[in-house]
C-alpha cells in the first residue's frame, strides 16, 4: 500500500510540474512553446480563399496592390511559411501563425487584391499600397489596436477610421466623407486625403491632421489636438484639453 502510495505521489507531483512550467519549456521543445524562426529566406505563393479584408496580427510588412486577380506572395524564413494561418473568415483573412513564433523578421507578404474593404493592425505591423485603392468608389474601413503603421493611397466614398493603440495612419487621395475615432495615443496624418466631409472624435491623447471642404464634425474629450486645411462649415465641441487649430 506505502508503494502504491509513493507511485501515485510521483505521477502527480510530476503532472503537477509540467502544468507549471508548461509556458517557460525551452523553444527548441515546440509544441509545447514558442521557437524560433530560422532558416533561409524564401519567397513563396499562397493558394488563398478569396478575402477583401485583412488582420494583420503579426510583426509583419504587406505590401498591397488592387487588380485584378487575387495573388498572394510571402517572403521570410523558411520555416515559418509553413506555420502560416491560411484560413479566411466572412472575407477577412487574420495574418499570424497557427503557433508561437519568435524572431519573426524580414517577413514581408505582397497582396494583390480586386477589392479591398477593410485593413486592420492589431500588433506592430506595417500596411501600405503600392498603388491607389479603392477606384470603383469603395467604403473602407481602417483600424489600429496596435502600435503599426498605415500608409495607403485611396479614392474610395466612404473611409471609417479607429486608433486604439499607439500606431499611426498616413493617406494620401480622396475621399467623400472621413469618420475618425482616436482613443488612444496615434496619430493620423490626412493632410494629403482631399475629404468633402469629416467627422473626427479624438477621446484619447493622439492628434489628427485633415483637409475638409464642406463640413467639418470635431468632437474632443481626450488631449489631442485636431489640426485642419480648407475651409468647411463647422461644428466643434471640446470638453477636453485638445485644441482645434488652423493649418491653412
């Protein structure tokens, strides 16, 4: 009976330990954590489900460009283009991988896409077009949670904009209206966006610059500031500690 005793408190104090430590195992022992990328570089062509939408959810460059067929092109460490997560979901495509993975750099995905409707950053990534989006007068929906960048050409109706975390948004083109929330420390460069009308939120600490021509909507309760070109019709209210200032 000692014995039995002694055997079933080895299993369970053993159990008990690689529950523990589960989560600091040593990359080389993937599955169980994160490994390290290696490998050579390594350009590759992914056989993707249509999508119009993309996540960006690793640290990461994609490169995007509207034609017209979808064509999906990576290029990285060798090893790592296998663990990519290939699934589409309602027309969004989440970019990361199916595991953990450490030392992920050099990675780059080059997109053509027919339409694009919506981009988001929800890690440290960069986003940018190669080329205008949006001709046939497309609604695009933007959206940082993260600490990446985006840097787009557009000609689209409608932009709904949202930085939540501390990245920033550059666009250059045209657009009829331009919704703008920031919540969070980024900042949004639109001096180069030619919008007919705007509607700009900021509740966080991050500042915006847009050019407007008809209408301009300002709504701030955070600390940053709103800086404008043109010369829209207004309506400001600030219970913050922002500003509204002329960029003319």
């Amino acid at each position: 009976m000692k014995m039995k005793n002694l055997q079933m408190l080895f299993a369970l104090v053993l159990t008990s330990s690689l529950l523990l430590t589960g989560c600091f195992i040593d990359a080389d022992d993937h599955p169980f954590g994160c490994w390290n990328a290696t490998g050579p570089i390594t350009t590759a062509t992914l056989a993707m489900p249509a999508f119009d939408g993309i996540v960006l959810a690793m640290n990461a460059r994609v490169e995007i460009t509207q034609g017209d067929e979808q064509v999906v092109v990576v290029e990285g460490k060798s090893d790592i283009l296998n663990e990519l997560d290939l699934d589409v979901h309602n027309g969004i495509w989440t970019i990361r991988t199916q595991d953990c993975v450490r030392n992920v750099d050099n990675l780059t995905f080059f997109i053509t896409m027919p339409e694009v409707h919506s981009i988001r950053i929800s890690g440290s990534g960069n986003v940018v077009s190669t080329n205008t989006l949006g001709g046939d007068r497309e609604d695009l929906e933007l959206d940082i949670s993260g600490s990446g960048e985006l840097d787009l050409a557009l000609n689209v109706d409608d932009i709904d904009a949202e930085i939540s975390g501390s990245g920033k948004i550059f666009l250059e083109g045209q657009a009829d209206r331009l919704d703008l929330a920031i919540s969070g420390s980024g900042d949004f460069r639109g001096f180069d966006l030619f919008a007919n009308t705007g509607d700009i939120h900021i509740s966080g600490s991050g500042n915006a610059e847009v050019r407007v021509a008809d209408a301009l909507k300002i709504r701030i309760s955070g600390s940053g500031d709103v800086f404008y070109k043109g010369t829209p019709i207004f309506d400001i209210s600030i219970s913050g500690s922002g500003s509204v200032i002329d960029a003319n």
